[in-house]
C-alpha cells in the first residue's frame, strides 16, 4: 500500500503543505539526505495547538500536537519532496513545549513516531531525540524536524 492509501485507510487528510513564516526554505538536499525545518503543531485552517504540556495541556492534548506536527511534515513529504523519493526517515527531533515538571516528553513524541511508523511502514522508523522546551514558535506545543534518506 502506498503511503497516500494509508493516509486514507487512517481516515486522515494531509493539510496543504505549510509555507515558511521566515527566510529559511522547508527543506534543504544536501547529496541524499533532505533536512526538513520545524513544523508546529498547527491545524489545516492555521490554529496553533499552543501551550505548555503538563501545565495548560493534558499528556493527551500534547500528543494530539504532536499528531498534528507530524501532519505537517507529512505533507511536506508528499506534496514538496514526493513519497516515491523518499528512502527512510533518518532522525526525528520533537521539541515539547513543558511545564517545568514534565517529564513524560518521549510519551508526547510517540503519537508522532506511530503516525510515522503506520504510513510508511519500515521506512518510518527513525532514530530520535525528544527533547522539552520552555517556549516554541507561535506557543506552539510541539515542533518536529525530520532528516530523511532520499533514493
């Protein structure tokens, strides 16, 4: 199954791929790995799921971010790079917006690392890094980066 079937199997919808808000470019090859710029945890209609996890968000509104995140990259992926020239995903980096007592930071990135995994299959799995924030972007929850391997 391809990775737009699967997205249809799950009952999701890619938003249009996000434009930059800055002087950098959503994604940079250098030989065959593509290294794609944060993507927040933003809606198609443009809200930001924003706050800190563990203080204004529950564990779950934290994933729910982190789903949301992954969406955008995901479309990044689809509609400016093309699934069929994507090899793997490399690394994944999660920055989590946390309270200061917030400690289940990996548990935030995992909805992110299934959405991943069940899309692409083998190929979704990525090393990873979960790392907790004070602030993001916008007060977004949860900002991801990927490097993927490209074919």
């Amino acid at each position: 199954m391809t990775p737009e079937e699967k997205i249809t199997q799950l009952g999701l919808s890619l938003p249009p791929a996000p434009k930059p808000v800055g002087l950098y470019q959503p994604f940079v090859v250098s030989g065959k790995l593509a290294f794609l710029s944060g993507q927040i945890s933003k809606d198609a209609e443009g809200k930001v799921l924003a706050g800190k996890v563990g203080k204004d968000l529950s564990l779950a509104e934290g994933q729910a971010a982190a789903h949301l995140a992954a969406l955008n990259v995901l479309s990044i992926m689809k509609y400016l790079i093309g699934f069929e020239k994507i090899q793997r995903v490399v690394k994944m980096t999660g920055f989590i917006q946390t309270a200061p007592d917030f400690y289940e930071i990996p548990a935030v990135l995992n909805k992110a690392s299934e959405l991943f995994a069940e899309v692409l299959g083998a190929q979704g799995a990525h090393a990873r890094s979960a790392v907790g924030m004070s602030s993001l972007p916008l007060n977004a929850a949860v900002e991801i980066e990927l490097v993927l391997e490209l074919k």
